[in-house]
C-alpha cells in the first residue's frame, strides 16, 4: 500500500483480523422482500443482502452480479460486493481490478469470530465505487467459516446492501449472516440447465422447510429464489435455447427476466478490460427487477427511521 508505514500497515491487518503474514494484494414457492438475515443467529447480526446463485457454470452469474450492483448504485444506494464463490473465485480479475491492493478473502482470519467493519472497508480495493471483497482460492488456504461470516457482518456494517455471488450455493450451510436473505436464481436456459435449476430449485425449498435441523448442511441456508434470471445459450453451445413459455411449465414458476449473450461484453471480460459498462439491452430488461429491489431498501431504511423515532418518544415519555 502506498504512502503506508510498517507500523500503520501492521495496525491495519491487526484491526481486522489479518496477520502480518497474509497480507492484502496480490502479484501482475416465491419470496419478495429483501429483509435482512436472521438477527437471532448466534453468530453475527442482522444482514441486509441480496444472494446470486446459479445451478450452472459459466453463464454469467458472476458478471450479473457486478453490473447490478452497478445499477443499484446509480440509484444512490451503498453497495458492497461479495465473492463467497468458494471453489471458483475471482470477481476481481473478472472486473478488471486484480491488481488492485487490498484485502481478499483468503486473507481474513477472524479467531473470534469479528472483524471491524470500518477496518476492512479501508483495506478493501474498489470497483467503479464499489467495494469489493474478492475470492482468490488459488492463493490462499482454505478458511473457517466463522472467518467467511465475520467478514460478512462486517460489510454489512457499512453498506446497505451486500450483493452476493454464491455460485452453486455449496459449502455455505454453516454461515449464519447469510441464513434467511433472500435469493436470485440465474437459470441456463438448456434442457441440462434447466434440469439443474429445478433441482436447485427443489433443494432450497427442502432446505428452508428443514428449518434450524438443516442449519450445518452444505447448501446455503437462504430463501428460495425471490426471481429469476434466464440466460440464453451462445450459438456455439446450442443452436437454440428453450422457450420462456416451455422453462416456466417446466420450472413451475415465472422465468422474471430472459437475456441472450452479448458478444462485446464477454470478449470485455475474456481481454482482460474488465465490465467497462452495463449493456443497454441488459439496463432495460433488468430496469424493473433493479427498481424492485431498490424500493425495498428504500423502504426498509424509512421503515427503521421510523421505528428509531417510535422508540426515542417511547423512551422520553418514560
């Protein structure tokens, strides 16, 4: 880090949990609220986050992830970025900014279970003004996941809403912060995708009626899909894609949203130039969702101020 002295930096790992040892940088049916995670879970505290999961591989999830939390912030909303793809990784590199200093999840080390939320948004590297806590499984040893879910919590300390990419959902059953947060689905819009999703689909409506039984399992303990998100199959895969109509039959749900690829924006991303922009086709068919969301927290933040209010007069009549 530049401009720091030995003994600044050596604070700055201290304070959130991190050892001189692993510093940050690195070499060239429907649910509809946003809500917050469950602040009754022993370990952490309430989460205002949204989930991205994706029973399939290389479709996008984690683009889509980065670019609405794009939008998200053009609505002047505070978002943080959250990579807890944990066999894949790499939302930094995909972004563009893997040479950027600063902390990485790998590097986290959180024995007692807590990190300070201002500490690390200091450490964190920043993507077009948005924080961004990065995967990197290649370069670090495997965690605790009381190390994942403290830096969690700590982000939630200093946004309004964590955007989260989960991948498949795997190896996340035990992270408190986020049990209870609502989900979006991104659905490959195959036969074998589909045959994925709904299985997916399945798993997490089983895992949510297991209730606190199913607590250490390893799916992710979120809320079944609030939406979901077709991507369509690129020529080279498949000539065509199923139909709308015909995933919906077969998924038992509404697909919200269906996107074909966008040449530009992969060759962006596979060059190495990072998302230089959302695609135009893509702010339109996602406008609706991204308001939606947007709305929630913007109602939920009036909400909270005005249960703050109720409970100052509360305490002065007393």
């Amino acid at each position: 880090m530049k401009g720091w002295g030995l003994e600044r930096t050596l604070h700055s790992f201290k304070s959130v949990g991190l050892s001189s040892e692993h510093q940050p940088g690195r070499g060239a049916g429907e649910d509809t609220g946003i809500g917050r995670s469950d602040p009754e879970a022993k370990y952490g505290s309430a989460v205002a986050g949204l989930v991205f999961l994706s029973a399939s591989g290389g479709i996008g999830l984690t683009t889509m992830t980065a670019l609405m939390a794009k939008q998200l912030r053009d609505m002047v909303l505070s978002c943080a970025l959250v990579d807890l793809d944990l066999d894949g990784g790499g939302m930094d590199v995909l972004v563009g900014i893997e040479g950027a200093p600063g902390m990485r999840l790998g590097g986290i080390r959180a024995p007692l279970g807590r990190v300070d939320p201002q500490a690390l948004r200091e450490e964190l590297p920043v993507w077009d003004g948005i924080p961004l806590l990065s995967n990197d499984p290649w370069s670090a040893p495997s965690q605790g996941w009381w190390d994942v879910d403290a830096a969690v919590n700590a982000m939630a300390g200093f946004a309004d809403l964590l955007l989260i990419d989960a991948g498949r959902g795997r190896g996340l059953g035990n992270l408190r912060s986020l049990k209870g947060l609502p989900s979006l689905l991104m659905v490959d819009m195959t036969v074998l995708g589909l045959a994925r999703a709904k299985a997916l689909l399945h798993a997490l409506n089983s895992r949510r009626g297991a209730g606190d039984q199913a607590q250490d399992g390893p799916l992710i303990s979120c809320r079944p899909p609030m939406a979901l998100i077709g991507m369509m199959p690129t020529q080279h895969r498949v000539s065509h894609g199923v139909d709308p109509e015909q995933a919906e039959e077969f998924l038992g749900r509404s697909v919200d949203v269906v996107l074909n690829p966008q040449p530009k924006l992969s060759a962006s991303v596979l060059d190495g130039r990072g998302l230089e922009r959302v695609p135009r086709a893509y702010a339109r068919a996602l406008h609706p969702l991204v308001e939606r969301i947007a709305g929630m927290i913007v109602g939920e933040r009036r909400e909270e101020r005005v249960s703050s209010r109720e409970l100052t007069r509360s305490k002065a009549v007393q």
